[in-house]
C-alpha cells in the first residue's frame, strides 16, 4: 500500500455481526472506483436496509450540478431518515452525514485499482448511467476525473481517515475486493 499510514479504527468483524448490533444507518465511504456502490447495494441487501447513492441524488441530467445551497439541505433530508446504507464522496457533507450515522465503512482501495475500476466502468456503460447514477448522466471518462481519482489519497484520505477516527464511529476499514467479500459474506 505505498506506506499509507493505517488507519486504526475498531469495527465489527462482519456483516453478520453489524446487523446483530442493530446498524440502521451506515456510511460508505473512498475513493471512486473504490467500489463503494456495489459495496453498498450488498451491504444494503444483508441488513435489510434502503440504499442511498448520494451520485443519484447530486447530479441533475447533463451532469449539471444543484445549485450550491439546495446540496446541504438535500443531504440532511436524506440523512433523516431512520434507516438507511449512504455510498458516496461529498467531503463537504461528510461531518454532517457522520452526525446521523450508526457506522461506517471505508474503503480504502489502491489507487491503481480505483482507476482500474473506473477506466472499466466507464467503458463498460458508455453511453448510459452505470449503477448509482441517474437518468441523464451517462459514464464518461475524463482526464479531471482520472486526476481526481489519482489525487485522492494526497488529497482526500487524510481528512477523511481524520474525521472517521474522530466521529467516535465504528469503522469497518477494508482494503481489497477480497476484505470486502469476507466481511460481507462472513
């Protein structure tokens, strides 16, 4: 992992055991690419709860984004609700979805294997929205997104691993498609 510092966080050690502990409302959280939709769908269908792509509810068609004040609004709308498995970045929201959460798992995939990922997606969907998109926002690859991507760990991770240790959360931090299969399906 390029010597990423780890990042120590206490969790249970599957979703069994989350579900067993009453989780209702659960963050996902990484990198795109990272796999956090897919993630979430399954996380969602094991505890029984509703999923919430926060990727559905930002973009407008066109990629167009909210205006800037309707954003935090819709986020704590969303974060209202009882029950709920939320995938997505939006490090501006992140304090405010932490308020509302019983837990968190974080995703914290290569950078290699996020852009991997995404490369495949985006070929794999061209022309239309992948999984977690809405109607009107077709994948697309684009040398922003592929640097976002890239710059994620220098960028993004230190703030993200701070708030996570600092929410008082349990956090599930998993590293590979494989620690991801296991903690689910074990």
């Amino acid at each position: 992992m390029s010597g990423r510092p780890a990042a120590a966080f206490a969790a249970p050690v599957s979703a069994r055991s989350a579900r067993e502990l009453g989780w209702r409302r659960v963050l996902v959280v990484g990198s795109a690419g990272a796999g956090k939709t897919t993630f979430a769908m399954r996380l969602a269908e094991a505890l029984g709860l509703p999923v919430i792509h926060l990727d559905s509810e930002y973009w407008r068609p066109g990629w167009q984004h909210p205006p800037e004040d309707e954003w935090p609004v819709r986020v704590d709308d969303l974060t209202a609700r009882d029950d709920w498995v939320m995938d997505g970045n939006y490090g501006g929201t992140l304090e405010r979805r932490l308020v509302r959460a019983h837990a968190v798992v974080f995703l914290d995939v290569p950078r290699l294997t996020c852009l991997r990922r995404v490369i495949l997606r985006s070929w794999r969907y061209r022309g239309r929205p992948g999984p977690g998109l809405p109607a009107g926002c077709p994948e697309r690859l684009e040398w922003q997104f592929l640097m976002w991507v890239w710059n994620y760990e220098r960028r993004s991770r230190g703030r993200v691993v701070s708030l996570l240790a600092a929410s008082g959360l349990p956090v599930v931090h998993l590293r590979s498609r494989r620690e991801a299969q296991r903690w689910l399906t074990s």
